[in-house]
C-alpha cells in the first residue's frame, strides 16, 4: 500500500457546446494531428523543396483519413470482433471511444503506399520515413488524451509515481478501497514516444536519413514505439477479458501480440537501410 500515491481527479471534459461535450483527449489528437504533424511535415517540405501540392491537401487527407479509420476499425477487429460483427452499426459511433493505435499504423501505412503509387510514383519508403518524424509527437500527445480520460492505465504499485485514478470504474474495480495506486502507463508511453520523435527529428534533420538511407527513419520509428509498447504492456491492465485467456495460453496480451511483427519490421527496414545506403550523388542529381 502506498499513501502518497497522486490522486488524478481531472474532469475530462474541458467544455460542453451545443450538448456535445469536448474533451482533453479529443483536443490533443486534434491538435497532435492537425496542428504539430502538419507544421512539422510543412518544414520538411519547405527544407527539401518538394511539390506542396504532395502535402496540401493530398497527404493531410490521406493521413487524417487513414488514422481515424485504421484506428477505429484496429479496435473492433482486434479486441472485440465477435460484438461489432454481430453489430456493424456500433463501428461507425467513434464518439463512444474505442481507437487502436496498431490498427491506426497499419492504416496509415496502407493509405502511404496508395499514396506513393496516386501522388509521388516513389517508394512507399520515402514517404514513411518523413511521415515517422512528427508521428512519435503525435502519439504522446493521444497517450496524455488517455490520462486525461483516466483510461488505460497498469497494475497496482507502490511506486512512489503510482496514481490513483480515482473518475475511473475500472480502477475502482481493481482497486476497492481506493487507497492503492496503479502504474500511469500513458506517461510511460507518452516519455517513450517523445524520445523516439526527438530521435527521429535527430536522424532526419542532423543524420539526413531520409535521403541517406531509405527505410531507416521508419524503421526505428517501428522498433522504438512497439518495442516499448511490448514491454510497457507487462504492467497494464488488459483492456478485454478475454485477455487473460491469451496470456495465460502464450504469456502475451493483444498489444503486444499486435507488436511484434511491427518490431519485427522496424529491426529489418534499419539493417537493410544501413547495408544499402542511397546514392547521394545520383539523388542529388
């Protein structure tokens, strides 16, 4: 038990307009996504001269559209397909919650390579490499919305940093007597993902990755937010409970079955990325 665990009592609704309530959550991904990705995708474009049009409005759309929907459909195929199956209806009702950031990656890498076949006719690896720098940003920011939601948080702890989410029913259920305080694992994620981006604004802006070797940026963008996720789910809660049943079989829950092909991916894009660097002078050409 610990007493001097933080008590997280934030309302997460910051107003309400029109009977429709705005949220913290609902704030951060639209600024993450509309505002910060954009801006930094913006300096990029402007640092190596290329078409704006490629960026405005082409690839926003593609991103927002991609992100939104990989996400939503990520969450009901991968946690719950039985129930969203049975009722196709309730996928549309993304107000109610229920994002996957897995489902949201793979949306967008599919939206990139219909993208680069539409608009650039380069590799979807160009574009992936670029788009991975701000998306680190953009994930922390979502991870402090779940704080800001009291939602997927970790296990009890008597960590001196445990929280007591104290609006959230489920951490009442885990935590009767509302003295115990759990792992912020969104913090967790959040401080993760911010040193994959500043790692990847190093490689991009210092390294010039993206026009030395082709796949490197994303790669570690993969290996970093995913390798983390892997080890950060050891201490969440599991978000359906039919996830006990799959860590009791193979020791693993959904997250961070969905995680390793991405690790996976991220490891082989850096190796191939380093044996075979571009050509600097035929680019430059």
């Amino acid at each position: 038990m610990v007493l001097n665990a933080i008590t997280w009592n934030v309302d997460p609704e910051i107003f309400s307009l029109f009977g429709r309530s705005i949220r913290w959550y609902s704030l951060l991904f639209g600024v993450g996504l509309v505002l910060f990705g954009p801006w930094i995708m913006n300096k990029m474009w402007v640092r190596e001269k290329l078409n704006q049009e490629w960026l405005y409005p082409k690839l926003f759309w593609y991103v927002m559209i991609s992100t939104v929907l990989g996400a939503r459909l990520g969450h009901c195929l991968f946690y719950d397909p039985q129930f969203y199956l049975a009722n196709p209806v309730e996928i549309f009702k993304i107000w109610e919650g229920g994002l996957a950031s897995h489902g949201g990656t793979l949306g967008i890498i599919i939206a990139c390579w219909i993208y680069s076949r539409k608009v650039t006719h380069k590799s979807i690896l160009w574009i992936l490499d670029r788009l991975a720098v701000p998306t680190g940003l953009v994930a922390a920011m979502i991870r402090l919305g779940n704080l800001f939601n009291s939602e997927i948080f970790g296990r009890t702890t008597d960590l001196p940093w445990a929280f007591r989410f104290v609006r959230s029913a489920e951490y009442h259920r885990l935590v009767p007597d509302g003295i115990s305080g759990c792992h912020p694992t969104q913090i967790y994620e959040a401080i993760c993902y911010l040193i994959v981006f500043g790692i990847c604004l190093l490689l991009y802006w210092k390294a010039d990755a993206a026009r030395r070797y082709s796949g490197l940026i994303v790669g570690f963008f993969l290996t970093g937010v995913f390798a983390s996720r892997l080890i950060i789910e050891q201490v969440k809660i599991v978000q359906e409970p039919w996830e006990l049943n799959l860590i009791q079989d193979i020791g693993l829950n959904m997250g961070q079955l969905l995680s390793i092909p991405f690790v996976v991916v991220g490891i082989w894009l850096m190796i191939r990325a380093l044996r075979n660097p571009i050509n600097t002078q035929i680019v430059n050409k």
